[in-house]
C-alpha cells in the first residue's frame, strides 16, 4: 500500500496539518490498515526523513492504541537487537522492544496460517514469563528472581514494509514486526537452566537449519530483560506479573513456506514446534 503524503492529509485543516502528532497517529493508522489487508507498506522514513527514534515509539505507541481500541490485549514484549552484531549494523547499543497480543499467541504444535500475514520468517528465542512486577533499574539477577519459569520459543515476525527493507526507525514504528508466537509446554525455572551455554538446535522439517547458544542474547537473555525493564521504567509503565517476554532471536530467521514443520529445542529446557499451513 503506498504511503501518499498528500492523502494521508486529504480533508484534514491546514492547522491540523502542521500537528507532529496529527502526523505520527495517520502514520500509525496506515501501518496498522497494511498489517490488516496483508498490504505491503512504504518505508515510512522515505516519506519522513525528519522522524527520530523518538518519533517512530510514539508512532508505535499509537498503533498499540489502535489495536486495543478494537480489543486486542497485550499479553507481554518482543525484544529485539538482543545480539551484540545486529545492534552494531543497526548502531545502537541497547535493545529495542514492541508488545505482544493476545491474537499473536499460537498454541505449542498448532497452526500458522499464511494467508494472514505477508512475508513472515521464524525465529528461535526463548520466553521469560514473568512471575512478579517488575520495574525500575533492576539487574538481572533480580529478573531471573522475578520469572516464574522460562520455556522454549518460536516467534513469526511480519515485517508489513515492502520487500522485507526497513531500517531503524521503520522497524520500530511498525511494532518490531510483531506478528505470532508460540510458546513450549515445556518449561523450567530460570535458576536450572544455564542462561548461558544452554544450546539451541532450530530445525525445519527434521533437518537442523540453525544452532546456538543462549548466550548469543547480550551473553544471558535476563540482561535484555532487565534493559527492557528499565526502559519501560523511564515511560512510567511495568512489566506485570504474568507477562510473557520474547528476548529475541539466538540465530538468524529463516524463510518459511507452507508445509512446513519448524522446532526449537533448548537443551535442559524443552522444544515447541509449529505447522505453517495456508488455509
């Protein structure tokens, strides 16, 4: 869907116009009607080179007020940047987040479904789910104190820009691709697991595409949830108990197609696996 300065502003006054957040909430709104209809979306920093960092979290702030005005529910956060390589290309160095719904979630060994998404691609993590309130400038130990149990994860993220090309502020806006998750039966809490060295195999169809270490999360996945904690903070907002926390992707994404058959296994964890079908 093409992104159209002039008619993001048709019918709308020459005051209004000139409103910064006027222009962040029809930005929101575009990226939120391209992930509805599956259209592909403009990069909106082509259109607006002049939004900062800043900008591109309010835009999404809206956006995540768009969804729950038509009932969604956050059910927690998607961490993203959590590996010391893509925040260098991306040049930055803390990690970035978006929130997850309730419509996201994919039961361990169901379905996605193709046909509401526009070029998705899979990606092995795994999730905290929070057991107490957390906020302000914790540590990580304080986090592993506060998660009830980690479990194996395979997120589904659907950038809506056009071939798959976004950059930072792109990415941000649109909701870090937020799009569906699955969480294992399996789980553990964090205190027997090896946050560190635990390894990760990530197979598609039988064959192991990807493999890792939990480490490859800022060296333990509980310091990215700790950063995200204290970002959060700095916005006046917690992470509740029960929130479930994506800490982003331990290898790279593959591509996934319809018919197959994707797990994540984490060693002393458990697995969780997914049917990609197209109904």
């Amino acid at each position: 869907m093409r992104l159209d300065k002039n008619k993001l502003y048709k019918n709308v006054s020459a005051k209004t116009q000139k409103n910064k957040g006027s222009k962040l909430k029809q930005i929101a709104r575009y990226l939120h009607q391209c992930e509805v209809e599956r259209k592909e979306a403009d990069q909106i920093v082509r259109a607006y080179p002049e939004l900062t960092i800043d900008d591109a979290y309010l835009i999404q702030k809206e956006l995540v007020g768009i969804k729950l005005s038509q009932g969604g529910k956050i059910i927690g956060y998607k961490l993203a940047f959590t590996t010391r390589t893509k925040q260098r290309s991306m040049g930055i160095s803390s990690v970035g987040f978006g929130y997850l719904f309730n419509y996201m979630k994919i039961d361990d060994g169901g379905e996605l479904n193709l046909n509401h998404l526009i070029h998705p691609k899979a990606e092995a993590e795994i999730a905290f789910i929070i057991g107490e309130d957390l906020y302000g400038d914790v540590s990580p130990y304080e986090v592993i104190e506060a998660t009830k149990f980690v479990a194996p994860a395979i997120e589904f993220v659907d950038s809506r820009y056009k071939d798959f090309k976004f950059d930072l502020i792109d990415v941000i806006a649109d909701n870090f691709s937020a799009s569906r998750f699955a969480i294992g039966a399996d789980v553990r809490k964090p205190s027997e697991v090896d946050l560190r060295l635990s390894g990760v195999i990530f197979e598609r169809n039988g064959i192991p595409e990807k493999t890792g270490a939990l480490g490859a999360v800022l060296g333990n996945p509980a310091i990215a949830v700790a950063q995200l904690v204290k970002f959060l903070s700095k916005r006046g907002e917690k992470v509740k108990s029960g929130s479930i926390i994506l800490t982003g992707s331990i290898t790279e994404a593959i591509d996934v197609k319809e018919g197959d058959f994707i797990k994540v296994t984490i060693c002393g964890v458990g697995e969780v696996s997914t049917f990609v079908v197209k109904k």
